[in-house]
C-alpha cells in the first residue's frame, strides 16, 4: 500500500499527512501507536517544531497484514534566529566618569531574536579587524531579544557557529522588527 507520506510546517508545528487505506484502523508512528479517528480528529499527526534532524516512519500494527510503501520521511528544522544592527547614538562609555562631550560615541546595538531558545554557543561575532571570535555569555531566551552594543569604529560579522549549523539559521531582519512576547498581546 503506497501512503504517499508528506510533511508540512505550520506556524510551530510540524503536519504529517498521508493516503489512509481502507480497512486500516491503526498504524504506528515511529512505533507509537495512532488511530484513524485520531488521524481525522486532528487532520494529521502533529508535532512541535524543534531543531534537529528528523525521520518520521508510518508502519502497519500486527492487525494489519500488509506492507507500506512511500512510508518513510526525513528532513532538518532549523531554528531561524533574527538580528539587526541598531545605531545609538551619544552612547556613554561605561568606564568615564567625565560627562565631556568626547567621552560620547556612536555606538551600534546587535540585536539578536529567536522563538526558541539558543544556546549560548550557537552564535558568534568577530571584530573584522582584529580577527577575535567572541561566543555570547548568555542563551538567547525564546521570545525575548538580545542586546550587545558594539563600538561603531568595530565593524563585526555576525554568524553561526560552524558546528551548529544544520541546526540554526541566521537571518538579518532589516527594519528590526520582532514578534515578541511582549508586543504580541
């Protein structure tokens, strides 16, 4: 029996779809058992959508004498993290205490965002001139944006880790604009 097995990402779900055949009233998703009426209720079988690299098999329970085809699907879900260069302006260097005007900079503001959660070793930042690779001290928390301010005489190229990267994408979001816990409600 061909199922034709398919994946569709919705908004933070993952959706398996395939062909249900007649006279079948179980099956065994990546052996956990789930139901025709299940499968009806819901439109699919459903799942969160985390990172990493997934196979989802579709096999007949004992009830069933017969062999699936087309029944195996596997694919990657990257996280994807946002992030934007805002200017500040008159930035105070934290260690003068003189309030003259040349103890004032321009200063950028890397702005980094994601749904999930990042581990604090997924994303880098090198200050072009010098060549140093810097890892963030914090995990960026799903939902909440995180600030770095970086002189504007240091120009950085921001990236994610080499070892993360089928993992997490990184996207510059132009405008810098978020869809936040805060601004959702």
């Amino acid at each position: 029996m061909r199922l034709n097995l398919k994946m569709r990402e919705e908004n933070e779900n993952i959706r398996l779809i395939w062909n249900w055949h007649e006279g079948i009233e179980k099956v065994f998703v990546n052996k956990k058992l789930f139901t025709l009426q299940e499968y009806k209720k819901l439109g699919g079988y459903f799942f969160a959508k985390t990172p990493g690299n997934f196979t989802y098999r579709i096999e007949p329970t004992e009830d069933n004498l017969c062999e699936f085809e087309e029944n195996e699907i596997s694919f990657t879900n990257k996280t994807e993290i946002l992030f934007f260069f805002r200017e500040q302006k008159n930035f105070l260097r934290a260690n003068e205490l003189n309030f003259s005007s040349q103890n004032f900079l321009h200063a950028n503001e890397l702005i980094l965002f994601s749904k999930n959660k990042i581990p604090r070793d997924v994303i880098c930042y090198e200050k072009i001139n010098s060549g140093v690779l810097y890892f963030f001290e914090e995990e960026l928390e799903a939902g909440i944006p995180l600030a770095r301010i970086i002189h504007s005489e240091e120009k950085i190229r921001v990236f994610v880790d080499d070892d993360k990267k089928d993992l997490y994408t990184l996207k510059e979001q132009p405008h810098g604009t978020f869809q936040t816990k805060k601004n959702r409600a």
